[in-house]
C-alpha cells in the first residue's frame, strides 16, 4: 500500500507539474488577449446581474444566475482558501500570493470561456433539467465525444476524494481536536445534512448554497476585514512583503523565484478551479437567455474566491509573521495567524470558517460528479444510486485514514483539467461568437432603458 501511495504521490506531482500549469494560465492569457480584457471591461456589469434582484425567471435553466454562481462558489471556497493558501506561503513564500493573483486574474477568462460553452451545448435530461459542462462541449462542440467521455470518468471519481472525503475528514478532524467531538459523529450530522441536500438535486443545492454560502463568506470576510483594521499600519508591509518576496527568489522552500511562481500558481488554480472544468457544470444550470449573460456571473466566482477569500487569508498570514515559523505546519497555520491577530478567538473563527467552507464544498462537488456519472449512464436510477453512494462515503471520509484514495483524487481531479483546455482553445471562435452576440444584445438594452 506503501509502494502504491508513493507512486500515486509521484504522478500527482507530474500532472499537476510545469505543463500543466503552463498550459492552464496559457489558455486565461490567450483568451484574455482575444477577448479585450474583458474581465476589467465587464467586471461592473457581470456583478451587477451576479447580484441583481431580478433574476432571469422565463428562460430556461434550472436555478438563477445568483444560485448558479453560489453553487460553483460553495465548491471551490473551501479547505483551498485556508489550508491551500498557507500551503502556498510555507512552500513558495510570502510571494506566491501575487503570483496567486495573476493566476486569477487571468482564470476569470478561463471561467468565462468555460461558462459560455457550458450554456451553448447544454442538453435537456429525461426529467427536463438542463445538464452541460465539458463533456457536452467536447461532445457536441468539438465533436470528440471520447474526451468527453474521459472528462466525465474524472470528475465523477475525482468527487469522492477532493470534493466528499478530504472535505469530511478536515471537518472531522477539526470538530474532534477543537471540541473532541468524535469521528464518527461529525460523520453522522455531514451524512443527514448533505443527504437532505444532495438528494434533491440541484434545485435544493441551489437554494441551499443561495442561503449558506453569501453567510459564510461574509462571515469570514467580515473577520479578515476586523483584522486588517485592527492592524492596519501593518497591511501597507505586509503588502510590500508579498510584492518583494514574488521576484527575489526568498521562499520558505525552494529558493527560486521559480518555486515562488510555481506554488502560487498551483494553489491558486487549485483553489478557484478555473480551466479544471467543474464549475461550467453549475453554469449550465442556469435560467439565462445568452449563454454570454451567465458567463460573465461565472466570472464574478474567481473575483470572489481569488481576489477576496484567499486574499484576506494570505495577508492575515504574512501579518502574523508566523510564516516564518518552520514549526508550525501549513494545516494550523492559518489557525495560528488569527490567533496571533485576534487572540484566543482565532483559531475557533478559522474552525467554524473551514467547517462551513467544506461542508458547502460537499455540496457543490455532489452535484459535479453527478452529473459527470448522469453523461456517461443516462439512466435515471443510476444516477439516484451515485448520489446515495456519495452521501454515504461521507461517513467514511470522516472516520477512515485513505491517503490513497485522497492522492488518486488529486491526480483525477489534475487529469480534468487536460481535455477540457483542449476544448476551450479549440472552440475559442465560438466564445468570441457567442460573447459578440450577447454584448450587441446588452447595448440594445441598454439603448432601450
């Protein structure tokens, strides 16, 4: 078993190696180049129908723009944005956090492409709800329903580990060294709350993440907020550290400017999850009338995870000075920069933040990797049966040591994000299409009000 994690942790290392992080940030930086910067021109407008009252009821879809964006936010801010940015900094430095930002940067393209092709090839269910995402653009789009295929195979076993176990077991160990609630109950409670969630389908998962998710991350938002206030002659050098620290090669590990770049860049993918594939399938829910419309609310996802969450988490951090503490390891390290900034309230804050975040995570990964199974059984029953199983190895992410399954995951979850780059640069005539349909449309809006 030894042997087998070993290699899987090697492969992990390749495939979320220099190529593929070469290729994930090449394809934001192209289509950011194609697309005019469009997510500095558009930014005002995409938060403004992210965060409008009157959402689009008469199109087709399932859910609004605003659950839509709520569902691909409650799974990707999650353990990344505390854990994977303190990673961050333990292995590439203050620094990696700017280079955090430029992945994000240009991933809000990335997530735009990949809302728009999600909403054009979407497709009707049996049961009459919408299902769309890479596979559908790979199949229909791009007409290579075998990297479709492929995508599918990884995203709907990829769910178990990054999106279900790693999450349950970072909330049960959690509850059980911050409250000593064992395992096995932390199991229980996650089991009965994402059961009556998951198992209604993306209707109940978008009311849910709708209501849990804006909370959440206000809450922890509002913490961070109080902390730079608090200490606000201290952000203006904690800021100077990051810039200072991205291009002189000073890492906590490694050495190089390159390692700064690498883990950067890498956790801040890994966080927001632009180019990976999995929140287009969330985007293809939504009632909207031009697939530009909920692509630019899409966008708005990596604003908030990239540029907001992880950003509070990093500063906090290099403010703390606790990076530079080699003995406290990157799991707590965000814990112990709060605590250090707040006091004896820190670390409960970043318990109850990393408990909601997980949580949420299960919920929106749920939904993810069931309708990867849905695209490659259309049978209805079977796809009840996946949701059913994926509830119960909730339990088991909770009580149960399976670094295997975890490692297997990352390599699954990295494996994504190849087809479905292939299918954004291949159809990257039809994003540039269908984003100059939509914008003539939104002028003669405009024109009329």
């Amino acid at each position: 078993m030894k042997q087998i994690e070993e290699f899987l942790s090697q492969l992990s290392g390749i495939v979320w190696g220099v190529p593929l992080l070469v290729l994930l940030v090449g394809t934001g930086v192209y289509l950011t180049i194609r697309l005019g910067v469009l997510q500095v021109r558009s930014l005002p407008y995409a938060l403004k129908l992210a965060f409008s009252p009157n959402q689009d009821k008469k199109s087709d879809g399932d859910i609004s723009h605003f659950q839509a964006l709520m569902t691909a936010s409650a799974a990707t801010v999650g353990t990344g944005n505390i854990v994977g940015v303190a990673t961050a900094v333990v292995l590439g430095g203050p620094g990696a956090i700017l280079w955090m930002w430029v992945a994000g940067f240009f991933g809000m393209a990335t997530k735009y492409g990949e809302a728009i092709l999600a909403v054009k090839y979407r497709v009707k269910d049996s049961e009459g709800n919408m299902s769309g995402g890479p596979m559908y653009y790979l199949e229909h789009g791009l007409k290579q329903k075998w990297l479709g295929v492929l995508f599918a195979i990884f995203g709907a076993l990829a769910a178990f580990g990054i999106g279900n176990g790693t999450q349950a077991k970072a909330v049960a160990d959690l509850m059980n060294s911050t409250f000593s609630v064992p395992f096995w109950l932390t199991g229980i409670v996650l089991v009965i709350f994402a059961g009556m969630v998951i198992l209604g389908g993306i209707k109940w998962i978008g009311r849910v993440t709708a209501f849990f998710v804006p909370i959440m991350a206000a809450f922890y938002i509002l913490a961070g907020l109080i902390v730079m206030i608090m200490n606000i002659n201290l952000v203006p050098e904690a800021l100077g550290t990051i810039f200072t620290y991205a291009f002189s090669g000073k890492a906590a590990a490694g050495g190089t400017v390159g390692a700064v770049i690498r883990f950067g860049i890498a956790r801040g993918l890994f966080s927001n999850e632009a180019g990976l594939g999995s929140a287009p399938i969330a985007a293809a829910a939504a009632k909207t009338d031009l697939p530009g419309r909920q692509a630019l609310v899409s966008m708005t996802q990596v604003l908030i995870d990239t540029f907001i969450v992880c950003s509070i988490t990093g500063i906090t951090i290099v403010m703390s000075g606790d990076w530079q503490d080699s003995s406290i390891d990157a799991g707590v390290l965000t814990a112990s920069a709060f605590g250090t900034m707040l006091g004896g309230a820190g670390p409960y804050l970043v318990t109850f933040g990393l408990l909601f975040f997980a949580t949420s995570t299960i919920l929106g990964w749920g939904y993810y990797g069931e309708k990867c199974f849905q695209y490659l059984f259309k049978n209805p029953a079977a796809v009840k049966a996946y949701r059913t199983v994926f509830v119960l190895f909730i339990f088991v992410g909770a009580t149960a040591s399976l670094d295997v399954i975890w490692t297997l995951a990352d390599v699954l979850n990295g494996l994504m994000a190849a087809p479905n780059l292939i299918g954004l640069l291949g159809l990257s005539g039809v994003i540039i299409y269908e984003t100059k349909r939509f914008q003539k449309k939104a002028k003669e809006e405009r024109e009329v009000s």
